[in-house]
C-alpha cells in the first residue's frame, strides 16, 4: 500500500512539475492561440510553441537562459524575462505587418502549366544537415509578361542517412514551415501576407517532395519571390510536434559547448545552377540577417568548397493569359 501511495504521489508531483514548465502564446486580442511561434533565447537558440501555442520551459532544462524573445507572423515581438513568467503570453497584433496581407481575386480565365524541375541526388555529402535555428531561402524569378500563380513546390530530400546501419531503415516524421518573402534587391525581404503552410515528410515520402499549395494562392510578384522552408522538429504519431531541446550540451577542454541537433530528411544542394539563388539566416538571433549561400558565408563550409550553392527546390506554376 504504501508502494502504491509512494507512486501516485510522484506521478502527481511529476504531472504538477511538467504543468508548471507548460506556457501557452495566445493573441492579446482573441486570445487564440498562436501556431508555431518561434520562442528564441538570443543566442542562436531556441524552440517553437506547437499547433496549440504551447511550449515547454524551465530553469532546470535551459539553466543559462534568463530572457525569451518571442515573435510570430503578423504580431510585435515581445521580450520578456525567465523569472516568472505568465502561464498565458500574449502577443499584440502588428497593424502594419497585417496590412501587406495579399489578396488576389483569381479571374477564370485561361493559363499554361510551367515546372520548373528540381535537382534530385541521392549524395549525402552533398546534403544540408537541416537544424532548427536555420531558414533556407530560394528565389524564382516570374515571366515578367504573365500573372504566375503558384500549384506545387518540390523539395529534394534525401530520406536515408549514410551513416546508418545498411539495411536498417530508421522511421522519422518531421514537421517544417514554408515562408514567402519579397524580393528586395536581391535578397529576401518582408514577409508576404500569404499563412505560412505546415507539412510534415516521414520516411515514406518521395525524395522529390511534392507540396500541394494551389489553395493558399500564392501569385508570384513582379520581382519574384523567395521560398522559404525551416524545420520545427519531429513529431510524435499523431503527428504533433514533439517537446524537445534542439541542440545538445557537449562537454570540452574549453567548456560547456552547445551543439544543434540535425534532423532528417536531409537537403541535396546542387552545383548544376549557375546563379546563387540560395540564401540562409539564424532565426534564434535578433537580427536574423539573410546570407547569400556562397564563399563569403563560409569558407570552411563544405559544400560551398565544392560548388554545391544551391538548394535544388522546384515549383509548378499556372501561367494565366491577360
């Protein structure tokens, strides 16, 4: 009996403890919550709140981390100290950010398919080891004398790991967030209005990743468009992302180094593009400034050493008549 009252007892304090590391991001207006918000530490960090806003935090887990910067499309990124926190954070809505929301009144009228074809390998040394903290940007350029709309994205991956076991196929579902962006001279500005779209890709899915988005009807503007993709985490079966650190703590001769756990499927670059059209950024940090993907990013990076600047995404496009 007292076995059985011991037990109960720790399976209360342990639910009590994981309730009081639990915070929900809601809308200061409507307090819905908000999907996904990125939760950054400030130091090249951080986590993402799930679908229903929540997040999980706690001293013990992030002992170093004294201050969240918290951010979200379409409201103010708000700062606020680890020293007790709200159960419920509230973000206040940017009416600037939400009145460049786009809106296109699609007219029926005729239009030709267009694939721009995606660049496909299967070498894992020429792979981008996707991480959390890190955004990838691609830019398509438009017909500048036909409204383009926007059918499908297809995204190269590459669903095994080299360094596995041969013969041992490892189960994963990873869940990521697609971004638009304007193209200011030549780098990824604002964000377009259009939502963000979650998919998830598991170990099932085809290396040439084809994602459906002729519902959210994303036109391609003037100048162009970036597309951008950045992993949130795994997910666990009932495709709910998963509560995770993202990076691990390695002990060194020099201390305490934080290193990001890299998440599958991994990314083909290619080095068959002759432009730099691919552009990166540290989204757990406050400036969050986009690189373009070549030598002055990186002149250990391996793949730019061997010309491999560009992440060989492709896209399916509606090209209407005026």
């Amino acid at each position: 009996m007292k076995r059985v009252v011991l037990f109960i007892s720790s399976i209360l304090i342990t639910t009590q403890l994981l309730q009081s590391q639990t915070y929900t991001i809601v809308d200061a207006e409507k307090s819905q919550p908000i999907s996904y918000a990125t939760i950054s530490f400030g130091n090249g960090y951080g986590l993402f709140a799930d679908n229903d806003g929540v997040f999980v935090f706690s001293k013990k887990r992030y002992a170093d981390i004294d201050s969240l910067y918290i951010s979200a499309l379409g409201y103010v990124e708000l700062g606020l100290s680890t020293r007790n926190m709200p159960k419920k954070i509230r973000l206040t809505p940017n009416v600037d950010e939400l009145q460049t929301v786009v809106i296109n009144a699609e007219k029926k009228r005729k239009y030709s398919t267009k694939k721009r074809k995606p660049i496909v390998h299967d070498d894992y040394f020429k792979c981008w080891l996707p991480t959390v903290e890190s955004e990838i940007a691609v830019f398509f350029p438009r017909n500048p004398l036909k409204p383009t709309k926007i059918e499908s994205v297809f995204l190269p991956v590459k669903l095994e790991d080299s360094r596995s076991k041969i013969g041992k196929k490892q189960a994963f579902a990873t869940l990521f967030k697609m971004h638009f962006y304007r193209n200011e001279d030549g780098v990824p500005g604002k964000p377009l209005g259009y939502r963000d779209v979650i998919f998830s890709i598991t170990d099932q899915s085809k290396k040439n990743f084809q994602l459906d988005i002729l519902d959210r009807n994303v036109f391609i503007p003037k100048k162009g468009i970036f597309i951008a993709i950045q992993v949130l985490g795994y997910t666990d079966k009932n495709g709910k992302l998963q509560h995770t650190k993202k990076y691990h703590e390695v002990e060194t001769r020099k201390g305490i180094v934080k290193v990001s756990t890299t998440f599958r499927p991994l990314l083909p670059f290619t080095n068959t593009i002759q432009n730099h059209n691919t552009f990166t950024r540290r989204i757990f940090y406050k400036n969050r400034h986009w690189q373009r993907f070549d030598q002055e990013y990186s002149t250990n990076n391996t793949l730019i050493q061997s010309n491999h600047y560009n992440y060989g995404m492709g896209l399916k496009l509606r090209e209407y008549e005026r």
